[in-house]
C-alpha cells in the first residue's frame, strides 16, 4: 500500500506544479494583453493607467484603435481605490455621459459631452444627498433655457433665463417657505424691464423699471415701513437690493469652479494617461 500512497503523492505534486504554472501563464498573458498598441501606434484593447508616484490605479477603460469605448471608470489616489467619475463613451454621437462623485460615494454631478462640449440637462447634487441642487440645460456648450436651483427640501430656490450662455428673460428668487423675493427680466446679462423685491414678510421693497442695467423712472420704494415715489431719473439715489434671507446651504449662484472647466476636462478626468 505504501508504494501506491507515495505514487499517489508524486501525481498530486505534479498536478499542483502544472495548475500553477498554469495560473502563472494565464496571469502574465492577462498583463500582456493590457496595454498595447495598435500598428498605427493607437491605443488598442483595455488600458489601466496608474497615479506616477502611488502606482496606484487611476482609471480602466477600453480603447478602439484611439478612441475610447464603452465605460471608463477613474478612481482617487488612496489605498480604497474608491471611484470618483465614470465616463459611457457612445460612438454613434461621439458622446459620453459623464458622473462625477465624492469620496463618501455620492453623487456630485452628471450629464453628457458632446465633443468635449457640455450637451442637454446637467445636474449639480446637494453634498452627500440624492437631492437635485441645480439643473442646467446647455446648447454646444453654453447655458440654454432656464436654470434651476432647488433647497435641500426640493423647493425651488431660484430661475434665471439664459441664451446662448448670457442671461436673457425672466428671472426668480424664492424664500424656502414660497414667498418670491425677486422677479425680474434681464437683456444681454442686464437687468432690463419691470422689476420686484419682496422681503421676508412678502412685502414688496422696491418696485420699478431697469433700462440697461440702471433704474429708471417712478419707483416704488419701503421707506420706514411706507412705499414711497421716487424718481430714479432725477434723484441721485443709491437703492440697494433688499437683503435676502439665508436659503438654506443652497449656492445661489453656482460658481463657474465648481464646474469641470471645459478647456481642462481631459485633465481633470483623467485623460492625460500614464501609460
């Protein structure tokens, strides 16, 4: 019986030799075929790039002699690896759509480009939640339409009109507990047309016309509690805009830096590979 466990043995040892030079080709053919080149010198096949000095991973994706294919994903500079954008690349329009996250995983932003272009609706999320903080539609890469801010709550924050990247048409301002705060009509980025501020209360605060971004006319303005006339085209008079009340954590004005510069969304997204 011996000799028959011992021949037993010495098969058992040469099977688990052949499985593990198995696994070692499999692996090292694997990594051979990552990272090539086409003949033309393209990109060609899956691609994963690495951080310079981490080594650690930076983004996965397929490329198509050149051209990305499908998702890409990119991930943070830490050991979780966590990932913080995705790009679908889709051939037919030469689109992607693009989704941005934080570290704890949530949601910063989404929507499409369109040759490098923002394209259609693009969303902005409140910090660590679900909630939608602005919504802005975009025309070969300018602002379009009405662009939308809302409260944590889902309430509408504010509405401005825009064309061609410049605000043209009305514009909104409301409190959280629904009182409008400002309506008013802008022309060329300009205040230009009949123009109202409410304070907190609802009271109306001010009251009248712009004409090239300046007052002009009768106004309608609360002094000591009262509306009072006065004549914007003679009286030297500084009005100031009523003073708004907090809206909660919600940025009125989403500023230009919290969008991925569109000159710079290659870099920012990883484009500049390390191959």
């Amino acid at each position: 019986m011996k000799p028959q466990v011992h021949e037993h043995q010495k098969k058992l040892t040469h099977v688990s030799k052949y499985i593990i030079a198995l696994l070692f080709l499999t692996t090292v053919g694997f990594a051979q075929n990552i990272n090539k080149l086409d003949e033309n010198g393209q990109k060609h096949g899956l691609w994963k790039g690495v951080y310079e000095e981490s080594k650690r991973p930076r983004y996965e994706g397929t490329f198509e002699h050149g051209k990305e294919v499908g998702m890409f994903k990119f991930f943070d500079d830490t050991k979780a690896g966590t990932v913080i954008a995705t790009r679908e690349f889709n051939a037919k329009d030469n689109s992607c759509y693009t989704i941005f996250y934080n570290q704890n995983k949530h949601k910063v932003s989404e929507g499409k480009l369109v040759n490098k272009q923002f394209e259609g609706e693009w969303k902005y999320y409140h910090e660590d939640l679900p909630s939608v903080m602005t919504s802005e539609i975009y025309v070969n890469g300018k602002l379009n339409g009405i662009r939308k801010v809302f409260y944590k709550s889902g309430e509408i924050a504010e509405e401005t009109s825009y064309k061609d990247g410049i605000k043209n048409g009305p514009y909104k301002s409301t409190a959280e507990n629904g009182i409008v705060l400002e309506e008013s009509v802008y022309k060329n980025g300009v205040y230009d047309g009949q123009t109202i501020y409410r304070n907190v209360d609802g009271q109306v605060s001010g009251q009248g016309m712009y004409k090239n971004g300046k007052k002009v006319g009768m106004w309608k303005m609360l002094q000591k509690g009262k509306l009072k006339d006065v004549n914007m085209n003679y009286q030297n008079k500084n009005f100031k805009k009523p003073v708004m009340p907090k809206q909660g954590d919600v940025r009125v004005e989403v500023k230009d830096e919290t969008k991925i510069p569109q000159d710079n969304i290659d870099e920012k997204m990883g484009r500049k590979m390390t191959k």
